[in-house]
C-alpha cells in the first residue's frame, strides 16, 4: 500500500482529497483531472470562450501531495531553481532557513497546502493564441495586457467582473505579500471557499506526519518555528471570492 493510502486510510475520505491524498472523486479533461461540478463548469466558460475567438486550455490543475512534496524538496535542495520576483535565480546556499521558505513558498505550495489539490482550480492558457513550437511559461509576462495571451485574460476579467464567469475567479489576483500574482491560475469559487476554511495547520500535521514523516519533507523544522504565521500569509492571503462566482450553482445535466 502507498502512504497515501495509508494517509487515507486514518483521515475522512473529504480530510483526504483536501489534503491531496484522494483523488478518486475526480473526472477528466483531457490529462486534467477536476471535481465533476468543476469540469461542467469549465467546459461552459470554454464555449464561451470558443464563441470569444479564444481556445481555453488547462495546463495544470489536479496536482497530488506526493507530486507537491517532489516539488518542495527539489526546490529545497537546490535540484530545481528558485527564482524571485524578477525571475532571477535565488542563491539558496547564501540565505537562512527563513528566507529560502520564504523564496520557495511565493511561488510553490507546501505539500498538502496547495489549492491544486483540491480539484477546484486550474491553470488556464489560450491554445489557439500559441504559436507553433512555442513552451508554455505561465508567467507574468504570457499573462500581461500585451503578452501572448493578454487577451484571453482581459476577456476572462470581464467575465469575472460581471458574474458571467461560471463560478471562476482568481484567488492571486494581486500581491498581498504571500503568493506571487498568478493570473493564469483561476479557481472554483462555490467549492473552493469551503476548502480554504477547512485547511488547517493540525491537519496539514497530521497529512505530513503520516505521509511525509521524519526528513520526508525538507525544511520541516523550519516551516514548524511559526506554521500559523505561514499559512496565514501562503494559504490564507488571497482574494476573496466574488459573490456571483461563490453563489454561482451548477445545473445537472439531464440523464
Ligand atoms: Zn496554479
């Protein structure tokens, strides 16, 4: 058996798919995997999109804990680069504990923390505006009014701002001093708003305990010197969901 299985095996089937470590109640889209309510939703704003002359695509969205926990200790250990606010490569060796979490965290979730686990929200680009051979970044630049895909992201703002956007907002819309702004990165509001109440540091313990024990998970020591004051900046510092997204209800389909 996995750890994650193990994980939950002792957590509630919900504490489990919070935390990354369930992932049986999703569907797909392509190699995205959402919450059901979530994909219906995005296959609605990505024919509206169609009709906008745009092709909405998902880059990201399902990620598991043990594909966060990989990230996290990469980046701790230097295997993958940590870059800063200007998109220049961080010099971990030279910096204290404090502040490489801190450089690691403005871009990367802690393990069990992200809110790509929770099958709510996803990275969006537009296909259609992607030249041929072209990588996708998913960076500030792309996102920008005159980068590559400023104007699927304008379109998608006035979506947002008229509470036509099928429940869709972006939590990192500007920067409150925790996670950089991720404008590509938008998230299911009626599903979400639960999920950030539910997440707290004695489960995100309990998740690290049972799945990524000992030096499992690089700089724990670290991250336990104040967890509360991290999530508060890292989870809790994002935009608050509009009303017409956070009330936005999804109608079944017909048989
Ligand atoms: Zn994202």
């Amino acid at each position: 058996m996995t750890r994650s299985g193990q994980a939950a095996a002792s957590l509630t089937s919900a504490q489990a798919a919070l935390l990354g470590l369930d992932q049986s109640g999703l569907v797909a889209i392509g190699k995205a995997l959402l919450r059901p309510e979530v994909a219906r939703a995005f296959e609605r704003l990505a024919a509206a999109a169609r009709v906008a002359g745009f092709e909405l695509a998902i880059a990201s969205a399902f990620r598991d804990f043990n594909r966060q926990l990989l990230i996290w200790n990469r980046k701790a250990c230097g295997e993958l680069v940590v870059r800063d606010d200007q998109d220049c490569a961080v010099p971990m060796q030279t910096l204290s504990v404090e502040e490489q979490l801190t450089c690691i965290l403005r871009f990367s979730a802690l393990p069990g923390a992200s809110r790509h686990h929770w099958g709510t929200d996803l990275d969006v680009y537009d296909a259609a505006a992607m030249p041929e051979g072209y990588t996708l970044q998913l960076t500030p630049s792309e996102a920008a009014p005159d980068g590559l895909f400023g104007a699927l992201h304008a379109w998608l703002d006035e979506r947002i701002r008229t509470g036509t956007s099928f429940g869709f907002y972006r939590p990192y819309d500007e920067d409150r001093g925790g996670v950089a702004v991720e404008r590509w990165h938008l998230s299911y509001a009626p599903l979400a708003v639960g999920c950030e109440e539910e997440l707290t540091a004695t489960l995100l313990r309990r998740a690290w305990d049972e799945c990524a024990p000992g030096d499992d998970l690089a700089l724990r020591e670290a991250l336990e010197v104040d967890l509360d004051q991290i999530l508060e900046r890292f989870v809790g510092r994002v935009a608050t969901a509009p009303a017409a997204a956070r009330d936005y209800h999804d109608q079944e389909p017909g048989p």
